[in-house]
C-alpha cells in the first residue's frame, strides 16, 4: 500500500471549547443512561455484559457530544473496563493525537466486535497511523486484531475521501490473502472491507467484484461465503446505480 500517513481533519470539533471533565463524572453520566434491559440484550448479539452498564449507542454519541474532543481523558476511560466507556473513546480522543502505540495497545485488548468496529470506524480510521495499521493488523492471529484491520479499511473506504485508488488496490489483495480465514468475526470483516471498496466509486467497483467472483469459485467453504456475500451486494440494482454516480 502508498504511504498514506498525513494527518486528517475528519472527525475533530475545531468550534467545540469542552469544559474538562474528569472520569468519575463521565461514569456518573453513563450510569444515568444506563437501562437493564439493554445490558441483558447485549448477549444476543455476542457483546458480553459483564462490565456493561446498559447504555444505547445514540446516548454514548450524545454524550461524546456534550463532552467534546478531550484527549487525555480517553486513556483514562479506557482504563476502566466499563464497555461504554471504551465506545465512548472513539468519540472524545484527538485522531490526529492518537499515537501508533496507543492505537496497537487498544487493538490487542478488543473482546467483542463492537468496541472494535467501533474504535476503527469512528476513530481509528481517521488517525495518520490508519493505513499502517490495516497492513499490520492484517497478519495479527488474534480474531478482534485481525478483524480490526479489516473494519479500518471499511472505514477508509467511507471517510478518506483523499486516499487514491492504488491504496484500495492493495487494500483488495490484503482481503484475498484473509478470505480464507473461517472465524466468524474476520471473514464478515473481510466482506465488509471488500463491499466498501467496491462501493467507494466506478473504478474501484469492476475490481471488487471480480474479486468476489474469484472468491466465490474457490474450493474453499469460507472464500465462498466471503465472496457471495460481497456479490449480493456489489451487485444489486441501487449499488449499480450509485455507484456509477460517483
């Protein structure tokens, strides 16, 4: 993949002044939200409750929101355990702050897809370290790093609208050389990957898909689904349409 280390805009409030907030209040406004019946429901969708207060995603943003982009304090939070409050990371740290180090320690400590695809695509995504970490994420053994490396290049595809199409090239063969891992988290990380690069724009499209042919053919069982997961969509009439806008 290019170089593609410059630091982004994308994500920061530059008119938002936040009055500094330190964790203990950051915890007393989670536990405000909190409701039961959504921290019971969390296992349904294999997110474990047990560090969990209860609090829905639209009121985390919120109050992401109200707290504004403060740094120092999302290590702090992190720190916790608290399920909500590693989401809320993703929206009060600095991408252009977040350093390589930082970004690696949270990866290796992922337990559950949604912190994951969380951090890569609210925040992750738009650090200067975002293309370096889908390349060596890529080859991690565990399924939550491994996964992440396939959610960043999700979240590139959407938001860096100035990355050239030669780095979603090599972001494709880094999804072919994954499409046969069989783990439940990676392989619907690697479709999703290769579905947003195929909807990114027209240039990008006719690769994605012969990709997803290709895979789709494969004597291997998890290549298939990869790839026939990504055809059905690629595919479709609207995708078709839109992309061809673009």
């Amino acid at each position: 993949m290019p170089a593609i280390e410059k630091p982004s805009r994308r994500g920061s409030r530059p008119d938002a002044i936040p009055a500094p907030v330190d964790v203990g209040q950051v915890l007393a406004m989670l536990r405000r939200e909190a409701n039961p019946s959504h921290r019971e429901g969390l296992g349904r969708f294999g997110i474990p409750d047990k560090h969990a207060l209860g609090v829905p995603m639209a009121r985390i943003q919120a109050i992401g929101k109200r707290i504004g982009r403060q740094h120092a304090l999302a290590p702090v939070l992190w720190d916790t355990g608290v399920y909500e409050a590693r989401l809320l990371v993703a929206f009060v740290s600095e991408p252009a702050q977040l350093g390589a180090m930082q970004m690696d320690r949270w990866c290796r400590e992922f337990d559950n897809w949604a912190i994951c695809d969380t951090l890569c695509f609210h925040l992750f995504d738009r650090t200067p370290h975002a293309w370096s970490k889908a390349r060596q994420w890529s080859r991690r053994r565990g399924e939550f790093e491994k996964r992440a490396a396939f959610a960043l290049l999700a979240g590139l595809a959407v938001h860096d609208k100035r990355a050239p199409d030669e780095a979603f090239a090599d972001g494709l063969r880094l999804i072919e050389d994954a499409a046969a891992d069989p783990r439940n988290f990676v392989k619907k990380a690697v479709s999703w990957a290769l579905r947003a690069i195929g909807q990114r724009r027209a240039g990008l499209h006719a690769p994605a898909v012969a990709l997803a042919r290709r895979l789709a053919a494969s004597d291997d069982a998890t290549e298939r689904w990869v790839g026939r997961d990504a055809l059905r969509d690629l595919t479709r009439p609207q995708v078709l349409q839109r992309v061809a806008r673009r």
